[in-house]
C-alpha cells in the first residue's frame, strides 16, 4: 500500500452567510481556492493538468446550475478538460470524505495526484416550491387550450407561493427524527448536564484562540485573500468570524435559539451557517516528485467514518476515533494537537465527557476502555467553527490542514481531525509529520 | 468518383450524375481568385452548358482545409496598370459569374470556411447556397475596407438576395456575417452542422439532379423593412437616411461605400448586363483613388506585419521552438495592469496582477470585470464564457506564483528607482525562461539595464491607454536584447490580438516622440489665441480621431506636461514645450480642498468638462484665465490649412530623424505605429505615405518658413533635408 501525503492546502477566507461572499456563488468560491493552490505551488496549470488524477470536491447545497460542481471548479480554475472530477456528498464530512477517496486511490495506486477539497454557499442555499405550487406550474404547463389553461388558473395556490421550503432549514434538519441539528445537540446538553455557561465559556474560548492565531498569522499559510465580485470593492484576507470583543456578557444575553423554555443552545455558542472554499492536495511519494519536489505537509495515517444515533450526531467524533484508532493502533493521547469540529459548543463538550467515561464506553463498546481526556491547549488550538464558521461542504478539509499545519508550527508528531455529521454519523481523519 | 477536368484552380468531379466543381488552388492554402482562375471557371460553365459534361446538377465547394474563398488576389487588384485595366478585370469576373448564373442546371455552393469578397460574389451567382455551422465560417464582401466596392456583381446580386438593408449594411461596413446569421437573413438556404456538411453538400445536389428542391427559399421581411425597400417614398427615405448615417462615420474621406450606396440607389433598375457596366465603371474609378491605394498597402502593411517575427536572427524552427506565454504577470494593477489583464485573460493567457496593496490590484479585476461585462452586454460573450475568461485573472501582494511565470510586464509608477528595485527582486522569483518587460512610457531601457542579471531578458512593451482600444503595442529593444526575447514578445503581442511594433530604445520611443510635436505645437498655438473647439475640429476633418486637445485630455494633462519636459530635456530645443500645461499644473496647485484639479478627464475637468467619460463643452473662458492673466488675446483667425501644416509637419521632421537614428528602420513602421497607435487617417496611408504625397521637398520649406514666424523649433532637421534632397520620399 503506497503512502497518501498532503501537499498544498490553501482555503477562501470564510464569512457568516449573508454577509461578505454572499453574492458568490460555491464554485466561484472553489475556483478561488484551487486557483490559489495552484499558484502556491509555482507550477504552470499546464503541468498540473498534465500529472492530476482526479478531483474530488464535497458540497452538500448542490446548487442547480452546478450539479457536478467539481467539475465546474476544477475547470474554472484552469485545470484542463482531459481531467476527471466528481463531488461527493457526506454531509458536513464532503470534504472529508473527499480527502478520504484521494486517500483510498493514493493507497490503492490509482494515481499520484488528487486534488481533494470542499466548497459551500450557505448563503445561496434556494427557496423552493412546496408541492402544491409545484404541481399547479405541471398542470399549467401540460394545458393546451385557452379553456384548459384557465381552468387550471382558477385554482392558482396562492398560498403556497409564500410557504417556499427553505432548503437550508430543510438540509439541517435530521430527515429520520425530524429535528433539527441544535435539538441534537440540546438532547447532547441536557443527557450530559452540560450547562449553559460552560457551553458560552468553550464558544468564547474559540474566539479568543481564533482571535490569537489570526494575529498571530497562524491563518495566513492557509488563506488566499480573496476580492469580492463583480465590483472587488471588498477585500477579505481574513476570516469574517472570530470577535476580538466577545464576552461572557455578550453571549449570556442571547436567548436559547431551538428550545426556547428548557434549552441551553444559543446562537453564540452554535457555529454559524457559513461561506466558504478549502482545497488541497493528496499525493503518492511519485507525486511529490511530479510536484517538482512539492514538500509533504503530512502524512495520512488514516481515515474512518462511523455511524450513530441521529438524533445524538454531534457524538459522532468519539465513534469514529474510536473506529479508527482501533484499526491504527493509536492512542487519543497519543495526538499533538486534535481538531474536533465545533458545531455546537454542547456537543464537542459531550464529546469530550465521552471519550473519558467508561460508562459511556460500556454502553457503546461494549466494554472497550474509555480513550480518556484531551488536554485542553491541544484542543481547537486556533479556534474553532465557533469563531470561524462552518461552510458544511468545506470544513472537512479545513480542520484537516488546520490541524496539520498547526503540528508542524509545534513541531509536534501526530495530528487528529474528527467531526460530526448530520444524519448520525462521524468522521475522523488522522495525520503524522514528515 | 471519376474526375472530367483538372486545371490549376478547379477541378471536376462526377458523382453519379451530377458535377462536382471543386476550387483547389495550386500550391497554396487557401483559394483566391484571379485572371487564370475567373477564365477557368468561365470555360467550365461553358462547357457544362454546351453539355460536354453530363452532369444535371452541379456542387461547388472548396478543396482547401477550413477554408472557402478568401476573394480576390489582393497583388493582382494592386498590379492592375490603369483605370481600363482595373474595369476590364471587373468585367472578366461579371461575366464569369453571370456565366456560372446562366447555367440552365441547378448550382449549390457550399461554404465552410471564410468567404470574403469575390468568394461570397460567386456564391450569389450560383441557384443555391449552404453553410456549415462552423465558427470558421463566415461571409462578407469587404471590399469597402480597401477603397473599392464588390466589382464582380456583388452590388447587383446581393440586394436581391438579402434585400436591400442587408446588402446595403454589408457593403457599405464591410463587416463578416457569422454561419448563424446567414440564413436569417437569405444569405445561404441552409445552415448544416460541420460534421454533416460534405454529406449534405452531395445529398442536396442529388435531390437537385432530380428536380427536388430541399430548401425553403423565402426570407422573412420584416414590416419597417418592406415599408422602407418596396416602394418609391419608402427607398428614398431609407437611401438618405443611410447617405445621411454614413457620411456622419466617414466624414467624407472615404468614397467607397458612397459610391456604392450611389450605384444601388440610381441604377439598381437596369437590366443585369447594363447594370454590371456601371458596376465596372464606378469600380475602376475608385480603384484609383489614392484611398483605395492607400488602404490596399496599408492590408498588405498588416499582412507583414502578422507575419514579420521581430527579428531576423533566429531561423523558422528556432522560432518555432520558443515557449509560449501561458502564465503572466502584470505589477501594478489599477487600470494598466487591468486592461492588461483583460486583454491577455481574453486570450486564455493566465494573469496573476500583483501590487502592495489589496485594493489596487482589486481596481484591476474591477477593471477586467467591467470589459467583459461590455463583452456580454453587446452579445460578444455569453455570461460563462466571461466567467470562464475572468477566472484566468487572480491577485496578489507578495511573490506568489512567480516562479511559473513567463513573462512578468511591471506598470509601476514612473520612477527610475522604483522599478529598478522592483526588477531585481523579480529576478530573483522567477525562472530563467521567464521575459521581464517594463511597460514605461517616459523612461529608457539603458537606464534601468544594471538592475538585471540577465539583461539580455528584458524588453519593452508599451501599451497604450485605453489597452482594450489601442491595437498598437511597441516592443522596445535595447543592446543587450536576445533574439529570443524579442521573438516571444512580438508573438505576446500577436496572441493577444495586438499590432507589433518593434523599436530601438530612445527617449517616447517611437509614437510618444511623433505626437509630442504635435501636441506641443497645439499649445503654442492655443497661446497664440487659437481656439480649442476649431482647432479641435479641423484636426479631426483631417482624419485624426481625436483633436490635440481632447487627446491631451485623454492623456492626462499631468502625464502629458511630464512627459513634454523629459522629451524636451533629452531631445533638445525642437522639443521646448508651451509654458500652457506648466501654467495648469501651477494653478491646480493654488486650487484649495474639494476643488477639481483641472488633469483632463480623469479628474472631469481638461481643455473640456467631462462628465462620466464623455465630453461636453470646452472650458475655454477658464483656460484663458490661466494662461492669459492680463486678459484675453485677441483670437488669431484659423486658416485649417495652415493649421494642418503647422501641427502635422513637425511630426514629419520628427520623422526623418527616426529613420535616421534607427529608432525604427522602415518608413512603413512609422506608418504602422502611427496608424494604430494614434489613429493617423488610414485613408492616408499612415504619416510617412502622407508625406510622400505632399512630398518632402515642400514640407522641408513650409517648415523653413515656419520657423522664421512661430519658433525655431519649427526649423527643419537636418535628416529631413537629407531626405528632401535625396528624392523626396521616404518610402522607397
């Protein structure tokens, strides 16, 4: 089995849906980050062309003019047509299930270069036709006649115009429990007895270490500024999210956002629907060579998915770390630093009360022992969703480079990256330095 | 497929029963007609009507890979001897034609490819025509572009078959018709995917053989169009509507398309061979025409120029083996650096724009953005195709992506150390293959040349502002030059669309050190109480696009008064400038906050008031006040020939000095130069053919006279007068 290493990563700033990037459309916004990769690598698009495999980009929107939105970017960003490229969809993990696949190639010797990567407009998420409107607009269309027609417009559902489903809230929302993602994580909070000031004090403590890197440059190696089309007026180098100025205060007055009598989860300590692209690169040892001697940013050590309880998905980074760990023999401890997604600050708290409760173990593994704790300076060490957001398509492979580049500013050994994913299911992508 | 005859142009073939007349010109890529050819197809269509052949009916189509007929040989039009000549080779083409419409079987004409002037004639002749789909294919008389009209029946047949607001449009702009377009329009009977062509071609003919017809031969006409073309009242106002709108754009110069126009509208109800007579005739006459002349050496001045590679020390396969520019970089972004970027981008060539600060190099995507936008907006581009363009366009503030650049241009600001700074360390990111150009304006290449390590890669490209309209872009060379760098920057500005014009290194080059003369005689005689307005107009009546003061409004007057004094310091005394702009400048200098700085158009206030981009009235109360304090002068009386002379010969004195110092080696350069890089009047074939024609001799002592009463400045140059006496001219 060949050894799958990371080269370039590079990554649009991010930005709260509707705000800066709203106008922009997701494969504008992976265009922008390839291209940037591109760039940083100082090789011509020719030669890219001429040695990538494959590319593979998660999206979870879909947007309608862009079904195969890999494609769509891969080509705007000036990769030639002979190139292959398709999108996978795992819900918030499509990126990391895009680095998985190039991973998986890597390994199986289908190739030597794969671009793997992510590209999410939250913001540009449609409004649809309920049904009912829908099948007024088929009957319209399939009458012929004058009389027909206006038999038809006699029973126009004007009601249903203004009840459009809102894809967003759609997508958020579990399909099998019907709740939605923050009542997953309310039940996370109220089982765990994870009270509301904890949960506000982890939601401050991302900004405040997201507010840390971005001055300390940390974010720079992996942002390519971006100007905002068509007029550019707006220049973001930066992430849009993180609050130098967040409080305690500022986050105890915001009221619970999806359970409004008994609930704990508010906005400020849930990450934001976000905009954003991240893209990098997956390569064999004769990649790297066919990068003109591209420097590894990491090894991949492994990668594993698993599934859970829908309605506890925010719990899906304890199982699968375990799943992985089991097969490659390590231990939690055993990471420098670990990125675990922040969706909701409840349910990486729970997270972490999982991995050392043996109980929970007991129930679960069926014995197995508990993983233990994680020291908190090696959690998130840059901030998190949080602060950053949570372009769903894209933070995959945002938390993957995050977490790799902050292993080789510490000079440390191994990285971890784990996140939950909507539907009951978790993903979890291990690293090691070069 | 047996073949019946096989000449030098045309061969036929017969399939089954019809005739397959296929134009292969011997020996050449593409087909074009002249004398042997025309009598050769007239011997054909004799035969197959004598019924030598026994074909029912007859395929024409052309040999030549992607390309039909690209219409007459240019070389035969330009070595007719006389006006008899020129009318009797109308005549031969007529009568060829109308043999080829004469025939008593069905013709199809099949077109793939460009069909240009003669080609698209021959079409008309024939009973039916298709085209392919293909974005190769287009059709149009453009005889126009060359001082003469469509002298084979083109005049005749065309309005016939388009109707007459079609016809008139083609001939009178010259301008293609795209595959789309033509059947609309009843240009071709139908429009065949590429892949399907050469089989529709035979099928079409063989269902003609046999009496089927497989088109549907009626052209929609819209109602203005009937009200305008079918009765008396309504041709009158639609031929001075179009006499009316034409003479707005040609302002007289150019009497081509009002000679056709003329033609159409009286003798259009002639019979044919009476009607190809007065053809003929109105041919030949503008054959003759030193317009005609002059655009016809100005086509071939651009046929060189395409082929001309910038320098003569390299062999075909050497130039051929040089790499292409895919990947470029422009420093300093803003409007230069966007409009370079568009225009390289739109060429598919990947742009990185880089500057210090985020937001200049986001004014030149907004720049790029805003061209392509124009692009869709006028139906050139789709939305995607724009996107996909604008996406070869990214930005930067540090030293990103260099090393896999081809070619860096720097547009920084106009200060010697600046750039030299800039140089070196450029060198220092990119690869060895990689050209580095400076797009300076005002500044030598000698000076900047210690910066480099590798002089020999550096080169001059000037762009002109605006850089999507200037089709001119000037390629400065210097000593320590490569062959090989000059090679791939004259094939940049060939690919991305641009006129090449290759010149040595000296202070405003080559088209800077022509206008400035120009300009600066206009200041002195703006002192002297000249109008702006009249003098404008008269500038503008003699051909030149824009009048001396609206251009130095365009220019910039900042730009232009710095670059006045830099020419003057480094070329002496013909060079003196008025003291107008300095006066200017030392009034924007008194001006206080939140008043407009009077710079020319970019800042809404010049010679005129701007506003949004375009001109209104001159400011010229104003601009009295600054120049003249004590009051006005009274306003010296405008005589337009003298004026002419008095700002246009000084750039021809200018000239001789140009040839002499080599800062170009051919007059035809200076013409090329002039022509796109300022818009000197084509219809005079460029400054130098001008100059010819008034000959030097008498410009050698209109500017002695000169001198003696406007300035020594004026004074003729030495290289002039040796040109003066030494026959006069400077072509050859």
């Amino acid at each position: 089995m060949k050894t799958a290493y990371l080269a370039y990563g590079t990554r649009s700033p991010f930005a709260k849906a509707g705000t800066d990037l709203k106008t922009v459309h997701a494969a504008e916004l992976g265009r922008h980050a390839l291209a940037e990769l591109i760039a940083r690598s100082n090789l011509s698009h020719e030669h890219w062309g001429k040695i990538v495999d494959e590319v593979i980009i998660g999206n979870t929107g879909t947007p309608a003019d862009a079904a195969n939105i890999s494609r769509v970017i891969a080509l705007r960003a000036g990769l030639p047509e002979n190139v292959s490229a398709y999108t996978v969809h795992r819900n918030c993990a499509s990126a990391m299930e895009a680095m998985a696949q190039a991973t998986l190639k890597v390994q199986a010797g289908q190739g030597d270069v794969f671009i793997a990567g992510g590209a999410e407009s939250m913001s540009q998420m449609p409004l649809m036709y309920n049904n009912k409107a829908t099948s007024f607009f088929d009957k319209l269309s399939r009458a012929r006649s004058l009389a027909d027609r206006l038999k038809v417009l006699k029973d126009i559902p004007l009601k249903d115009f203004l009840k459009p489903r809102i894809a967003i809230m759609e997508g958020l929302t579990d399909p099998f429990y019907d709740i939605n993602m923050g009542e997953t994580a309310e039940i996370i909070a109220k089982e765990f007895g994870i009270k509301r000031n904890e949960q506000d004090e982890f939601a401050l403590w991302s900004h405040q270490k997201a507010v840390k890197a971005q001055e300390a440059g940390h974010y720079a190696n992996e942002i390519a500024p971006y100007s905002v089309p068509p007029k550019f007026e707006n220049t973001l180098t930066n992430d849009s999210g993180p609050r130098a100025n967040q409080s305690m205060e500022a986050l105890a007055k915001l009221r619970p956002f999806f359970d409004k009598k008994f609930g704990s989860i508010t906005a400020g300590n849930s990450c934001p629907i976000t905009d954003g692209a991240c893209m990098v690169s997956i390569v064999s040892e004769e990649g790297l060579a066919k990068l003109e001697g591209a420097k590894a940013i990491a090894k991949i050590t492994g990668y594993a998915f698993a599934g859970l309880d829908p309605r506890r998905m925010g719990l899906g980074p304890v199982f699968a770390t375990k799943k992985l760990l089991d097969q490659t023999g390590e231990k939690l401890q055993d990471f420098d630093v670990i990125e675990i997604n922040e969706a909701f600050s409840a349910q990486v708290i729970g997270c972490l009360r999982a991995f050392e409760s043996q109980k929970f173990f007991d129930e679960h593994f069926n014995g197995d022992k508990a993983m233990g704790a994680i020291a908190p300076e090696r959690l998130n060490p840059n901030g998190g969703a949080i602060a950053i957001g949570h372009p769903v398509g894209a933070t995959g492979a945002r938390i993957a480079l995050t977490a790799a580049l902050e292993m080789n500013r510490l000079g440390a050994k191994k990285a971890l990256a784990t996140m939950c994913i909507g539907g009951g299911q978790g993903g979890s992508i291990s690293l090691e330095a070069v | 497929m047996e073949t019946l005859f096989k000449g030098k142009a045309f061969k036929l073939h017969q399939d089954k029963n019809i005739g397959i007349l296929e134009f292969d010109l011997e020996g050449e890529k593409i087909n074009k007609f002249g004398e042997f050819q025309l009598k050769e197809l007239g011997d054909l269509c004799d035969k197959i009507k004598a019924g030598d052949y026994k074909v029912k009916a007859l395929l024409i189509r052309s040999a030549k890979k992607d390309s039909f007929i690209v219409g007459a040989d240019i070389n035969v039009i330009q070595s007719l001897a006389d006006e008899a000549e020129a009318r009797k080779a109308s005549e031969l083409g007529q009568s060829t034609f109308s043999k080829l419409e004469d025939l008593s079987i069905p013709t199809l004409v099949a077109i793939h490819g460009a069909c240009m002037g003669g080609g698209t004639e021959m079409a008309c002749a024939a009973k039916y025509r298709i085209c392919s789909d293909s974005s190769r294919t287009v059709i149009g008389v453009p005889e126009v572009k060359l001082g003469f009209l469509p002298g084979w029946g083109g005049t005749y047949r065309l309005p016939k078959m388009v109707g007459l607001m079609n016809a008139i449009d083609m001939i009178l702009s010259g301008k293609s018709i795209r595959p789309h377009k033509a059947p609309k329009m009843g240009l071709v009977d139908e429009l065949v995917p590429e892949a399907l062509f050469d089989a529709k071609s035979v099928e079409y003919t063989h269902m003609l053989a046999e009496g089927k017809v497989p088109f549907n031969k009626s052209r929609k006409v819209s109602l203005p169009e009937k009200l305008l073309t079918t009765n008396f009242i309504g041709k009158k106002v639609f031929f001075s509507k179009a006499r009316e709108q034409l003479l707005s754009k040609t302002k007289g110069h150019y009497p081509a398309p009002l000679a056709a126009l003329e033609l159409i509208r009286d003798k259009s109800s002639l019979k044919r061979d009476a009607y190809m007579k007065e053809e003929a005739r109105v041919f030949a006459q503008l054959w003759a025409t030193p317009v005609s002349k002059h655009l016809v050496s100005l086509f071939f001045l651009t046929e060189d120029v395409k082929r001309d590679p910038g320098t003569t020390s390299l062999d075909r396969e050497q130039l051929k083996s040089l790499p292409k520019f895919n990947q470029m970089a422009v420093l300093g972004a803003g409007v230069m650096g966007g409009g370079i970027g568009y225009q390289s981008a739109s060429k598919d060539i990947y742009v990185t724009l880089k500057d210090i600060r985020h937001e200049a190099v986001a004014a030149g995507k907004a720049h790029a953005q805003k061209l392509f936008n124009k692009l869709v907006e006028r139906k050139h581009m789709t939305r995607s195709q724009a996107s996909q363009k604008m996406s070869h366009i990214r930005g930067q503030v540090d030293y990103t992506s260099f090393g896999s650049l081809d070619l860096v241009i720097e547009a920084v600001v106009e200060d010697l150390e600046i750039k030299k700074k800039v140089f070196a360390e450029v060198e220092t990111k990119v690869s060895d293959q990689c050209v580095i150009a400076t797009n300076t304006s005002s500044l030598r290449l000698e000076d900047m040349l210690p910066a480099f390590k590798k002089p020999e890669r550096f080169v001059g490209l000037h762009f002109f502002n605006p850089v999507d309209k200037m089709p001119l872009v000037e390629v400065v060379t210097h000593p320590q030059i490569s062959p090989e760098t000059v090679a791939r920057a004259v094939a940049y500005v060939k690919a991305i669309g641009k006129t090449p014009v290759v010149v040595k290194d000296g202070p405003g080059f080559l088209v800077n050190r022509l206008l400035l003369p120009w300009l600066n005689e206009a200041g002195y005689c703006l002192q002297e109480g000249y109008d702006i307005v009249e003098t404008d107009k008269i500038l503008k009546k003699f051909g030149m696009p824009m009048g001396p003061f609206e251009l130095l409004d365009e220019i910039g007057l900042d730009v232009a008064c710095k670059v006045s004094h830099i020419l003057h310091a480094s070329l002496g005394q013909r060079f003196k400038p008025s003291d107008g702009l300095d006066r200017i400048m030392e009034a924007n200098k008194k001006l206080g906050e939140g008043q407009t700085k009077r710079l020319g158009k970019k800042s809404g206030l010049g010679f005129y008031k701007w506003e949004n981009g375009r001109r209104k009235e001159a400011d010229t109360e104003a601009i009295h006040k600054i120049l003249f304090p004590t009051g006005v002068k009274a306003r010296t009386e405008l005589n337009p020939e003298t004026l002419i002379r008095r700002l246009i010969y000084p750039m021809i004195n200018e000239t001789a000095l140009i040839l002499k110092e080599q800062i170009v080696e051919k007059a035809w350069q200076v013409d090329v130069g002039m022509i796109f890089g300022t818009g000197f009047p084509p219809f005079r074939g460029g400054l130098c053919r001008y100059a010819d024609s008034v000959g030097l001799k008498n410009i050698e002592s209109e500017l002695q006279r000169m001198s003696t009463l406007y300035g020594a400045r004026l004074k003729p140059t030495e290289a002039l007068s040796a040109y003066a006496q030494s026959g006069g001219k400077f072509y050859d």
